[in-house]
C-alpha cells in the first residue's frame, strides 16, 4: 500500500490558487494549505481563504506572518495607489505597481521549508504566465530556477529521500480555461476573493485588474460569475 | 563621480555576519543590514546584531519578523534539545539538529526583496562550507542556484537594470582565517553573540557547537577571544 502523498499548496483565498487546490486534491494529494499574512491593506484574502479550506476539506491550513511591509515598494503593502479600469492589453504590456518584490520568492520559501518539516516533496503554486505576464516570477524559467535551488536547500533533498516538485498547472492557461477547469472540479467560486482594492464590506471593487481579469474571464468561459461586485 | 554603491548584509550579530559586514564595509558598499526574528530561544542575537550595527555605523539596520517557528523542525526554533559538547569532527558528519529547514532560503529571500526595493545589486551573506558542512544551504553549489534564480526573479533583474550577485566571502575560510581577516579589519568580536544555548544573563554557554567552533577559531588563530562564557 502506498502512504498518501503530501502537497503543499499556497492558498491567497483567490480564483486561481483555489483552482490549484481542487487540482491538487483531484490528483490524489493530502492538502497542507498555505496563506501569508504579509501586510495587506485589508483581511479579506485571508477571510477568504480560511473559507475556502473549511469549504473543501483540506487537511491543514496555516497562515504564516510574514513581514513584507518592512521592505516597502508595492502597492499592495505601501501607499500607492491601485491603478483601475485598465485594459488587458495595458495590464500585460507593464510590470504593475501591485507587484511586490520578490513575494513569489519568499512564499515558495516557507512552502520549502514546510513541505521539509512535513515529509512533503510537492508544492503547488497557481502562477500564470498568461494573464500576469508582468511577474518575473510567475514565468515557467523563474520556476524552474526555485526548483533547481530548493532540491540544493534541504536536507531531505541532499541527503537523496526524493525530488521536490514545484507544480504550476495554471501556467499557461487563460482566466477562461482556469474558471472552466475549477468549475469541473466543483470550485466554489463566491466564496473566493480576487480584489486589490475592495469596499470596507468585503466586497470586489470591479474594477482594478484583478477584478477585470476575473470578469473577464467568467464571461468568456461562458459560466455566470458568482462574485458579489460594489461597482 | 560614481554613486555609492549599496549592499544588503544578513546579520546575525554572531561572529561569522559580523566578519562579512566588515569585509562589505572595506569593498567601499553602503551597508544595509537585515536581521530576522524568527522564533529563537532567546533575543541575544538581535541584541547583538542591533549593538554591532551602532558600532559599525551601519546606514539602516532592519529587523524582519518571519514566521519559521510556525513551521517547526528545528532545535533553535522548537523544544528540541541542543547538542553539548560535540567533536568538531562529529559535528562535520552529519546534519545537525539545529539546522532550520530552508532558512537561509527564506532568509536570501527577504534580502532579495530589501535589495530591489534599495536598489542595490550586492548581497552578503556569512555561510561557510568548511565548518558548516552539514547545512545544506552553505554549501557554493546553493549559493549558485539562488543567484541564478534570483536574477529571474525581480523586475529590476528582468529589466535588465544590473545583476545581482550573492556574496559569501566567508564559503572557504577557516574559523580561525574569519576571526584573523575580522581582527585586521577591526571587529570587535566582544559584542557579537554565537550561543545556541545562552545562560539566563546572555553569557555564552562555552560548550554548544557554535560556542566549540568559536573557542576554537580563536585559539588556532592565536587570538585571544573576548568572549565571556559562563561554563
């Protein structure tokens, strides 16, 4: 009998990482979910992704603080203001202002480090190098790169128990086709958040790229988008 | 005229760190060191670190608050005995149970951050192969990977804006040749902390492996260590 494999999975409590999580659990993986408090002007990521590994059963999920504030230069940390109704086009064309420096680095970092403790050799990420284009760190090569690293980092790796995986499986594919997917896989998606700039009660803006991109996708997958907007 | 070329230095306040921020110092960088709270026993370290930067005269000092305790795994963050009295012999042969997973991962990680935040290029860190062999994430081929992936990782890399190069001046020293090039550069080693398991006032413990290595750093190097041990 084989032991159930252990997964790591970063969980932001948004449309693709929770897509990555049915996913992950579709392909036969114990879920350990992992959310970072790291300094985001609001809570309702972390509220949403709390709901989300309630509503699907995962196994164990832990929220790490982590202190990006301190470094500054994002408009997710910082005071800079999040840019609204912007076309795809100009989103893709730009690396934005939402981007926060080396976050991708320092998430798959504790997942390592986790994924060590917990005898895990998976780690899944929802990067997608279609729609955010502009993250140097949600390309396949900078992937590719961690993952080379990561099996030089630990012990477990070194000392030859087994080969670390980091697992990307949105990568290449569009809002559509991950709202497709998810929805096969009975993803819940009203209960996932998405926005950058949301109203004091919880609710999507509408119109930051975040939520553009996931309006966007919804209607192009032809499936009814179950997020309540304030705009 | 050339502007100041600026560098980020992990400090642990310990004897190593200490070293590196000197050699920074000397190469001509503006120094900008970071420490971590990140669950240890004891606060003596960052007491240390904070002491050392004030000697230093270090341009900012930042002290990062990251969550590995939550994690677990390790005999410096969780209720794992310390080992007394090792060999240095016995200590090269295995890896020991003070080894943190991924920690120098998570820590390279945040100086990544502070770095594309500064602007600066250069980052130092005090790993050393030699006495250190058992860590994994001290060893040059690591380092190498982390730099590699590191330049993939930013949007000031990918931009094309500079290269950043991991530093590890320490990789192939002797405790002994750290605490001889420290000596010449004026360190003072009185206030720099190496304890895993200080006494209640802070004294070092005399007989820890890290307390071992130093002891004996400094009597191969014929220097007299200023440091006062309580055992």
């Amino acid at each position: 009998m084989n032991e159930i494999k252990k997964a790591v999975v970063l969980s932001s409590g948004g449309l693709d990482s929770t897509t990555v999580l049915a996913m992950a659990a579709d392909q036969g993986f114990e879920i350990y979910s992992l959310s970072f408090a790291y300094g985001q002007r609001h809570d309702f990521e972390l509220q949403a992704a709390e709901k989300v590994a309630v509503a699907m059963g995962i196994k164990r999920h832990l929220i790490a603080r982590v202190d990006l504030g301190s470094v500054g230069g994002s408009a997710l940390t910082a005071d800079i203001a999040v840019p609204k109704s912007r076309s795809e086009s100009t989103m893709s064309a730009e690396i934005p202002v939402t981007y926060v420096p080396a976050r991708n680095t320092i998430f798959l970092s504790y997942a390592l480090a986790w994924a060590e403790v917990l005898g895990a050799w998976d780690i899944f990420i929802g990067v997608n190098a279609v729609d955010y284009s502009g993250y140097p760190d949600c390309r396949p090569e900078y992937i590719q790169a961690f993952e080379t690293m990561a099996n030089l980092a630990t012990k477990a790796a070194v000392e030859g128990q087994g080969h670390m995986t980091i697992h990307t499986p949105l990568i290449q594919m569009t809002k559509a086709q991950i709202i497709q997917a998810g929805t096969a896989l009975g993803v819940d998606y009203g209960i996932t958040h998405s926005c950058y700039d949301p109203a004091p009660d919880g609710r999507a803006c509408g119109c930051c790229d975040a939520c553009i991109l996931r309006k966007n996708g919804f209607a192009a997958a032809g499936i009814t988008d179950p997020t309540p907007y304030a705009g």
